[in-house]
C-alpha cells in the first residue's frame, strides 16, 4: 500500500478546495479543519434550498496509479454516505466517482480503481470508467438528496 496524502500536524487544510452548490446558487456549507493535529475533518450543512444539495473539498495532487488497483480510504464517517471522486486531468469536466458508505467507526474502506465511474453535475456520462495513468485530483463529496449536517474525519488516502 502507498500513501498518496496523509493528515499530520504539517498538513495544511488550505491545500483544500471547497467547492459547495454556491456555484449554483445553493446555500449549503462545509469546511475542512485539522483535528487533534492528525485528522482531517470534513464536515458542514447541505441544504436543498436553491436547487442546492452538495457539499465537497478538492484536492489538487500528481499521483502515477501505475499498477495500483484500489484506493483504499481510512475514514470515520457519521453513518452517511460519501462519494470519493478521481480525475486523470484536472481540467477534465467530468469526476469518476465511487460511492461509500460510513459506519461510525474508524475503517478501511477498498474502492476498485475501475469501477470508478464517469459523472457530470450528478448526471452519469455514457463513457469508460477510470482508465488514466495518474490522478491529478482527488475530493470528498456528499449529496444524499436530504437536508443534512455531516462529519467525516479522514486519515489516509492510499493506492494498493
């Protein structure tokens, strides 16, 4: 297994992008924070007001998936679902998303690197999932089509 980005006490939460459905005139919110000097700590309010509905943190990154397999997450979630979300380029318009569900518990979740599949504004492209050589960014989503707050503290992300 190979790290790809860890939280630590030298992490810099503001390497982070948020990007909320403000970019389409929702009005939900989220932030990523520093906990404990060792986790990273997604969390916010997704509302539904103003055609609204997500909440996410990009991160821009330049990682060969050379023969890796699977993304493997050590998160502890809230008991909601997430998306985790790969790009090849990071002007590509579409994300290849993989969903995954949180248990409240700290856990390793495996996602295959091919079943990551192409998405647009929510919609699913008619196009072959995740085939790049590298990925150049990485981010957290979540959009469960309900009014919700959520937390989700994230250790790791690896490639196995």
């Amino acid at each position: 297994m190979k790290k790809i980005y860890t939280f630590s006490q030298q992490t810099k939460p503001n390497e982070w992008r948020i990007v909320n459905d403000g970019v389409m005139g929702g009005i939900s919110n989220s932030s990523i924070q520093l906990i404990d000097n060792k986790y990273g700590q997604f969390s916010g309010h997704v509302s539904l007001e103003n055609n609204g509905g997500f909440a996410s943190i990009q991160l821009d990154i330049s990682q060969p998936v050379e023969e890796k397999k699977h993304i493997v997450l050590r998160v502890k979630g809230d008991g909601k679902t997430y998306e985790f979300r790969l790009k090849g380029f990071s002007d590509q318009p579409e994300s290849y998303v993989h969903s995954f569900n949180t248990t409240g518990e700290w856990e390793n979740i495996k996602l295959p690197i091919n079943q990551f599949y192409p998405q647009f504004r929510g919609r699913k492209l008619n196009l072959s999932n995740f085939n790049f050589k590298t990925i150049e960014q990485l981010s957290f989503l979540i959009a469960n089509k309900q009014e919700e707050d959520f937390t989700l503290l994230i250790d790791w992300i690896a490639l196995e």
